[in-house]
C-alpha cells in the first residue's frame, strides 16, 4: 500500500524542497540530506511505488530500464563513473527502508570500501 504522504511523495509534488540533480517528466535524482560520502543522490522514478519489489512487479520493462538508464547518466554528469560507485536500495524492515517510496541511493565521490554497505 503506497502512502501518498511519504516525504519523497511530497518532493516530488514540490510540497518541501530538495537540491535537485537532475528530474524530467519521469524521474527525479536530488542530493541526500544526510550524505554518508562526498558524493551521496537519491533517485526515485515518479511513480507510487513503495519499494523495489513493488516497482518491479507493478511497473513494466520500459519503465524499468529508463529508470536505471537515467541512473547511468546521473553517475555520468556526477563524475562518477570512471573511479567508481555504489548503488544501494534499502526493501523493507529488514533492509532498513526509512522511506516507503522506491530509490537508490547513488553513493561515491571517494573510495568507500567497505564502510558503507
Ligand atoms: P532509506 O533508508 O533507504 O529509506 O533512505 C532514506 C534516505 O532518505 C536517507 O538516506 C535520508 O537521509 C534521506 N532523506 C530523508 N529525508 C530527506 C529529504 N527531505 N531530502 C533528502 N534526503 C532525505
């Protein structure tokens, strides 16, 4: 069940600001608000959509690879891609999902090693 109140929810409606990277019609990318690297985006597809899980399941194919395609240009205009990144989404209590609309944390800018996972 999605919550349409969630926070992203309401970013994405432009209800509370966020330092935006990059958003068209489809996607929105913007800088977390407690970085755990020097580089450190959210990326959510505009869609009212919980998790991953349901993201996959709900969504169709086209809507998928735009979404990861997008990530890729992202890393790209951060920088990121020559020295490396890391991708994390969070599914659930057990993943430690704080908020119920799908993203992937984009995270890098330095070496992380095993310090963020
Ligand atoms: P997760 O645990 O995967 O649900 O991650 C949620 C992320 O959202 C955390 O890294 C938070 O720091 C981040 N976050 C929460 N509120 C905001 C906000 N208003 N703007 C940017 N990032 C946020």
């Amino acid at each position: 069940m999605y919550d349409d109140n969630n926070i992203f929810a309401k970013i994405i409606r432009s209800e509370i600001p966020c330092d935006k990277v990059y958003e068209d019609d489809n996607v929105l990318f913007f800088y977390d608000i407690n970085p755990v690297a020097k580089v450190h985006v959210l990326g959510i597809p505009k869609i009212k959509c919980a998790n991953f899980a349901d993201f996959i399941e709900q969504t169709n194919e086209q809507t998928i690879k735009n979404f990861f395609n997008k990530i890729l240009d992202v890393v790209k205009m951060l920088g990121l891609k020559e020295n490396g990144f890391r991708l994390i989404t969070n599914n659930g209590p057990n993943g430690g999902q704080e908020v119920p609309h799908y993203h992937v944390h984009i995270i890098g800018g330095e070496p992380l090693g095993s310090k963020v996972r």
